[in-house]
C-alpha cells in the first residue's frame, strides 16, 4: 500500500519527494484546490526561502525548541535549502540582510517546478479531500465535494499547518482528533503577530480616533525597540494598525510579548524613535532653546522627528513629559507601548503550539500511533520571520519522510522474521 501525505504545504511537498524519490508510492491529500498556497502567499513580497547565517545561529532562533529540532535542521539547514532550491532550477542570492531570497524574488516558479518534479516522481494528488479522522478500521477518512471517502495506507505523514490563515487550508482541525487518541498538544497560539494597545487615556478603547483616521496603515520607521527591562533591541520597521501595531520590529518579539501578557494581563514595549542618536544627543537637541516655536517645529527641525512619530508623542505622553527635556529624551529613546492582547490566531503569519515534541520519537512518528507521522508547522515551535519558519517545515518534512522509511524497513523485517 502507498503511504499518505495529508497536507500540500512546504512540509508535506518535502516529505512526499524524499518518500518518492526512494521508491515509495505516495499519495497527497490537500483539502484546498491546489497545493501550496501558503507558500505562494508567503512569496508576495519576495519569497523568503532561507537564512545566511550559520547553522548553529541559525539554530538559536528556535528558542526552546532548538534541542528538539537539533537533528532536523543540521541535516537540512539554510545551505542545504540554497542546493535543493538549485536542483529545481531557481538560483538564490543572499540579501544586505542576510535573508536568501530565489533571484526573481518570486514563489510561483519554485513551486511549479517542485510540483513537477512530484509528478514525474509519481506522487499522485488529491485536492479538496479534507481529512476528516480515521474509520474503526484505521483507514483514513476524507470528505470531498463527491462525498466522503477513505483511503488505506502503510503510513501517515500529517503535515496540517498550524492554525492561521484559515483560508489557506490551516485551521487547526486535527488538533482534537490527535487529543483523543491521546497525542499530547499544546495549546495553539499566535505567533509572528500583530497587537492590540491598550486604552491611551480615559474612555478610550486603544489609539485615539485622530490618530487612527490620520495614521493607520503607515509605517513607523527608521525605529528600534527592546523589552520593558531593556533586553532584546532590534532594529526595523513596524506599521501601526486601527487597534495597535504590526509588521516585522513587532513579529520578531512576539512570542514573549504574547506570554507576558498570558502571565501579566498587559506587556510593555519599549520604541525607539531615534535609533541612529544616543540619548545623550538627543538630550542635548532638546535641551535647546526654542524661542517662539512649537515642539513639534523644534522637533522637526533639530531630530527630523514629525508625523506619525510627533502623533505618537502626543498620543502617548503627557503635556509634562512632553515639557521636561529629560523625559521627553527618554521617551525619544524608549517611548513605551503598553500591549493588551494578540491579534487573533488567524491573522498571525504562524502559530506556537501544537503536536509536542515529546510526544513524537526520534524519527518523528507519534509514539501513541505507529505508523502515523507529523511535520511542519503542527508540531510545537515558533520561530521569527526571516526564512526561520519555512527551514524548520523543509527540514522536519524531510525528517518525519526519512522516519517513514525507518519504520516501514523495521515492519518488512518484522514479517520476514
């Protein structure tokens, strides 16, 4: 019997190549109309393939799940994605910030390539089969615009996606199913995420309608930003949105943002406007006399500071804060953005959460269900933008499709002997 794929992302396209590329009949399952949308979504803006950077820096950007996924990425780390990318035919290049990007800076032609690759590897696919469970028999169960259908198989690789994007195919469906054949699974979580602020001031219920109708949508930039005690500065941009912030500077602190706010109801980031100044300059910039000019003309004319940046001043401090050149010098430096909440799981660009690592063995099979395989952005870990996100899905469908293999040679000698 053929093994099944369940699942059109970057995880299962990876593990049902290596499969057939070994000599396994694969059959892939996706529940949208076609495969890989995320993917080809993710390639908007320039598909972000990989990163530069060392594998063992590489592998810290996983935080706590960098042990678990240890073995995965070192045996398909960022050069190894820059081979495959080349064995389809698409060069890469390395951008001014490490980023890998395909030189055309597009997804389409990667996908159509790998997808033809598939084909001629004998993959066989399935689209608008959503995976509905298992019959009692153990076969899989699907539900498709025909009605419902079950396929068997000698083994299972689910690679369902986390839980945003629900129109992409990923809403966290399995999750119960695994629960209840007692796979242990974590709570699914925004990550890579805008915020909600919270309330400006009195009877407010986040930015004040001036500054959302002015303002919304447009990027705050050049910026910095670091937690409440100062660690993690970064650098970049971020956009304010009509109930609070989004956009790159806000993703890469996401995941403690989200937990502080799990443990403590609120968390506070700290922005800095002037990253190219030390505060000490800007002390002395707005230490000058004024005259007869605004603080908004001063501003403007001694740091560049105006617009959205002067709005957020005004919205975020007080007429005091703003009158005392050492406050406003701080604020400058580390103006403070009190966060009440994620936005909702399904406008994240990934999610944390999901099949715990504990509950797979080392070849990434469900130790609660042999034969049955997981991947991708369903197990738990997160990590930031940057390439970060589609490595880790490359490299755990690779390894969850070498770990098929394993168990299927062991169930052969197993019948042999």
């Amino acid at each position: 019997m053929p093994v099944a794929v369940i699942g059109g992302g970057a995880a299962g396209l990876m593990a049902a190549e290596v499969l057939s590329q070994r000599g396994v009949e694969v059959d892939l399952f996706d529940a949208m109309p076609s495969v890989g949308r995320k993917f080809l979504l993710a390639g908007r803006g320039g598909l972000n393939l990989t990163h530069s950077e060392p594998t063992a820096a590489l592998l810290q950007r996983y935080g706590e799940s960098s042990a678990a996924l240890r073995d995965a990425l070192l045996a398909f780390d960022g050069q190894a994605v820059r081979g495959w990318a080349a064995g389809l035919g698409i060069e890469t290049f390395v951008g001014t910030s490490g980023r890998v990007f395909p030189q055309d800076m597009k997804a389409a032609p990667l996908l159509r390539a790998w997808l033809h690759r598939l084909r001629e590897a004998g993959v066989r696919f399935h689209a608008r089969h959503r995976w509905t469970g298992w019959s009692e028999d153990g076969t899989l169960r699907f539900g498709t615009p025909a009605g419902e259908v079950t396929f068997p198989c000698d083994a299972t690789v689910l690679a369902l996606g986390g839980a945003s994007w629900k129109r992409l195919g990923s809403d966290g469906a399995w999750a119960p199913w695994l629960q209840a054949r007692g796979v242990d699974i974590a709570p699914l979580r925004p990550s890579n995420c805008g915020f909600d602020v919270a309330p400006t001031g009195p009877g407010r219920g986040g930015w004040s309608d001036h500054l959302r109708q002015r303002f919304a949508g447009q990027p705050v930039k050049p910026a910095a930003a670091r937690h409440a005690d100062g660690s993690g500065r970064q650098q970049g941009e971020f956009v304010l949105t009509d109930t609070g912030v989004e956009g790159s500077l806000v993703y890469a602190f996401s995941a403690r943002l989200r937990e502080e706010i799990a443990a403590q109801g609120q968390a506070t980031w700290l922005v800095d406007l002037l990253p190219q100044h030390t505060e000490e300059q800007v002390l002395a910039e707005v230490s000058r006399p004024r005259g007869p000019r605004s603080l908004s003309t001063h501003l403007k004319s001694r740091l560049g500071i105006q617009g959205l940046k002067m709005a957020l001043l005004y919205e975020l401090l007080t007429r005091e804060q703003l009158d005392d050149p050492h406050a406003l010098a701080r604020a400058l430096k580390g103006l403070p953005l009190v966060l009440a909440r994620p936005r909702p799981i399904d406008e994240a660009i990934s999610t944390a959460g999901g099949v715990s690592f504990a509950a797979l063995d080392a070849r990434y099979m469900l130790r609660a269900m042999p034969g049955v395989f997981a991947a991708g952005e369903m197990l738990d870990w997160e990590a930031p933008t940057g390439g970060y996100l589609l490595t880790a899905s490359l490299a755990t469908g690779r390894a969850a499709a070498l770990g098929v293999m394993e168990w299927l040679a062991g169930q052969e000698t197993a019948r042999e002997g």
